[in-house]
C-alpha cells in the first residue's frame, strides 16, 4: 500500500482513494490503517476527526495536533481519550508558545499509552505554561523529540514526580535517548540525575542541550556506591565546553567501571552535535586537532 509522502496530506489519503471508483472506495472505508494517521488542526472539523477516528478501529494511531482553537479543547480531549491506549506516535505542534494550551498539553500525561513509541512536542514555553511530566505508563516509548522542553522540567520539579507514580510500574525501560537540562548548581545536578537514572535506567544516548560545564554533571553520574548511573550509557552529547580535562575524566572513569566506550561528542555549530569515537582518538586532545580521516557522525538535536 503506498501513502503520501507528505505528512500533512496522510489523513486525506482514504477520501482520495475513495473517490477513485466504488471498488476503491470499498477498500479504503473497509481498511482501519488506512485510517491511522490522524490529523488535529483549525482546518479540520471535530465532529469528521470522531469519524475518522471510529473507521481505524482499534488500529495503531499516529496522532498530529496543530493548534486548535481555546473553545475546541475540552471537546477535543473527550473525542481523543478513548483513543489514547491506541497511539503509536503523538506530535503536539504550535507556532507560538502561549497556543499550546495547558489542556492541550494534559493529552500528554493524563493518559495510558501501551503502544506510544514515539513523541515529539514543539513550540513550548516554559516560563508560560505548566509544564507537564511524560505519562507514567508508555512502557514502549522508544524515541522523545522536545524541542523548548525536556523530557521532565527540571525546573519544577517533574523528574521528582515522575519518579514517584513509576515506584511501582517499569521505568520506561525501552528508552534509550535522553534529553536533560538540570539547573547549573550542584545539588539539583545531583537530584536530576539519580531521579533520571531511576526513571530512564536503560539510557544509552545522553544529549545535554544547555549544559556546558561538566564537573558538577561528572560528580553526579555515580551512586552512593560508586555505581555508576545509567550502565549502558555508549554516548554523550553536550555543547562546546570549557574543560576539555573533565571530559576526559569522564571517559577515563566510565572505561574503568568496563562499560562500555562512550562515544563523546561535542556541540560544534547551531545546527549538529557531532560524535566521535572514543576509540578514535586521545581524550586529552581537542575536537579541533582530530585529522580528517577520522569517522565522525552527526546528530541532530532539535
């Protein structure tokens, strides 16, 4: 079966493909995944989306919701509640933070999300809303995209929270990439961290987008034990830092612990994160004075 390539144009694809013929209009009313990519936005009436959402009966949904008018969203949330165990993967968009209502972002982490694998939210402001905290139950949640937000605010203390209602439930086992942005003193690097480490242990990709001194974050990655947090950590991507020695520490600590390599990484431009190979190179030496033959990936951090 083929889709659109454009996402936007997904949710159409069934009412296209029913005006082709009777026969296709069959297949594609008699088809639930052709009705899995739902599409929340100003242009599309409510009362078509309870419709659309009723013909995929059941079947995995990828969740898209732009912007809607204020006096939308109660009746929106009714209409998508029913649905929530059924998502696949939810985007939750907005051109301007203040759009991206509190109801809206309540979708997030008020729900049970045995399916959820994939998240993305955008256009959050923080200073504006009450932040929210990932739902405590998306077991399979495998990939989180956050951009103007974390994966818990910090700031209010959701990571405390999150580690609470996940006492008794798995942890998001089946996560491996971790966005963090802890406050810049010690002892709330050193609360982030454990609460992260209890919340997310199977972490394997560390991106720290606003964090450019590393000592504090270094004294923090071991428990009261000298276990070290997260153990299969293999990567770690951080903006350009002003101590080259930490990060050497860092590596020289986790080889001595027989984890495994981490892959090190630093910020180079606005645009990528750029991941080198410990096994690549000395630690001691700057990113600058690796040779060009010298295999480098790059990750985009949004």
């Amino acid at each position: 079966m083929f889709f659109p390539l454009e996402q936007h144009l997904s949710w159409r694809f069934p009412f296209v493909l029913g005006k082709v013929s009777r026969y296709w209009r069959q297949v594609a009313y008699g088809a639930p995944t052709l009705w899995s990519h739902v599409d929340v936005s100003p242009r599309r009436h409510l009362d078509g989306l309870q419709v659309y959402l009723g013909r995929s009966k059941g079947s995995p949904i990828n969740l898209d919701i732009t912007f809607i008018r204020q006096s939308a969203v109660s009746k929106l949330i009714g209409i998508l509640r029913p649905h929530y165990r059924h998502c696949r993967s939810i985007r939750v968009k907005a051109e301007n933070s203040y759009e991206l209502t509190t109801e809206i972002s309540s979708i997030l982490d008020s729900g049970h999300y045995p399916m959820l694998r994939h998240i993305c939210v955008e256009g959050f402001d923080t200073s504006l809303l009450q932040p929210f905290a990932i739902v405590a139950d998306a077991v399979n949640l495998t990939n989180v995209r956050l951009r103007e937000l974390t994966i818990a605010l910090i700031v209010n203390d959701d990571l405390i929270k999150l580690r609470r209602e996940t006492a008794n439930v798995p942890r998001f086992t089946a996560l491996k990439s971790l966005t963090l942005a802890p406050r810049h003193n010690i002892g709330a690097v050193l609360t982030t961290v454990a609460d992260a480490d209890a919340c997310f242990p199977g972490i394997k990709l560390l991106i720290l987008p606003n964090f450019n001194k590393l000592s504090s974050f270094v004294r923090s990655t071991k428990t009261m034990d000298s276990r070290p947090f997260w153990p299969e950590l293999d990567g770690l991507a951080v903006r350009d830092i002003d101590d080259q020695g930490v990060l050497y520490e860092f590596v020289q600590d986790r080889q001595r612990s027989e984890m495994k390599k981490p892959v090190f990484s630093e910020r180079r431009d606005g645009q990528r994160y750029f991941l080198v190979p410990v096994s690549s190179f000395d630690p001691k030496s700057t990113f600058d004075d690796l040779s060009d033959d010298v295999a480098r990936d790059e990750l985009e951090v949004n």
